[in-house]
C-alpha cells in the first residue's frame, strides 16, 4: 500500500478516533490501495451511510436515508427525502454509493509500527534528522542546525565526528547518514553544539 493511504488513514483515525471512507474517497485512491487494504483487513466493510448529501436539490442538504427493502436482498432501495425544496420529494440513492468501510484499529496500530520501524532504516540527510528523530523545532531552524552540524565537522581539531554517509554526496545530493548512528552521536553534538534541540 502506498504510504500515502497509510498515512492518510492514521491521520483520520488519530483525528476522530474512526476512520471511514465512502466510494469518493476512495476513488482518488492510488490504483491497487483499496484492494489491498481490504485484503490485509486494514479496511473492513462497515454499515451503510444513515446520512448523504442530497443530490436532488442545490443545496447541498444533509438527509437521513431511507430503506424500502422488497422481497428479495436486491430489492432494497434507498432515497432521500429532499428538506429544501418541496417540488423534489423522494430523490433515489444508488445503494453502491452508501456502501463505507472502516479502518480496523489495531490493524492500523500494527501497520503505523511497521512503517515506522522501515523508516528508522531509511537513510536520511542530516537535516531530515532533525525534522523526524528531534523535538520540534521552527521553522528554516532545522537547515541552520544541520549546516552548522556539518561546518562543525569540518572544523580542526575534530571534536564532532560524522557517521559514515550511506551515499556519496555530490552536486545537490546530500549526505545520508542512517538514523541509528545519529541517535547515538547525538548526546555528543549536543555537547559540542549545545542548542541543538533533544531527541524525541
Ligand atoms: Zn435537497
């Protein structure tokens, strides 16, 4: 699954505490991410929209949803009653368009592990560093902090020593180091260049 749709999905459920999604949502989902959360349980299909926009009138009128369910499950029809406009009446509702799935929440908590344990691998700039492993700091800070982490090295006599880059950095690309061994230079830096924010 795309880190996008995982991130998206963590951000919704840390915000109220549920997320579920509709087929609009999901439909400008990267191709194959739906399926997939649906595979891996992620997402699970959860009870049908009480409530929809009205599409029967312009003003965009939030209306209880109403069942008429026949003799047989496919049957069943759903519309709204417009609360706008008195001309309109019953407005139709496409029973695909009331389906809503859920995210799963300790599925979700295991997947947020996973992705963070595979970022602590990813290599990153020393600026990145400082931006995703420190407290916060303001904002252009964590580019000064970094640029004078990397002057400082540079310094004679060493008294702060970098890692080993995971790169070689020429051009515009940037030094990568691994975040494990920044971690432990960190306390180090810190006393070298002690404004440098802590670690989270
Ligand atoms: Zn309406």
């Amino acid at each position: 699954m795309s880190p996008k749709v995982l991130n998206l999905i963590l951000k919704v459920l840390d915000a109220n505490g549920e997320a579920v999604f509709g087929p609009e949502d999901i439909a400008a989902w990267p191709e194959g991410d739906f399926e997939e959360a649906l595979h891996t349980g992620l997402l699970e299909e959860a009870a049908p929209a009480e409530e929809v926009v009205c599409p029967g009138c312009e003003e965009a009128c939030l209306e209880d949803v109403d069942f008429v369910h026949g003799d047989r499950p496919e049957d069943t029809r759903a519309y709204v009653i417009c609360g706008q406009r008195e001309d309109i009446g019953r407005v139709p509702i496409p029973l695909e368009s009331l389906q809503r799935w859920a995210a799963n929440k300790s599925r979700a908590e295991s997947l947020r592990l996973d992705a963070d344990r595979k970022r602590a691998k990813e290599p990153v700039s020393m600026r990145g560093f400082i931006e995703q492993y420190c407290r916060p700091v303001g904002p252009g800070r964590a580019q000064q902090l970094a640029t004078r982490i990397l002057q400082e090295a540079r310094r004679k006599p060493v008294k702060l020593k970098l890692p080993p880059t995971t790169n070689k950095a020429t051009g515009n690309r940037k030094k990568l180091f691994r975040p494990a061994d920044l971690r432990a230079k960190w306390p180090q830096y810190k006393r070298v260049i002690p404004w440098l924010p802590d670690l989270k």
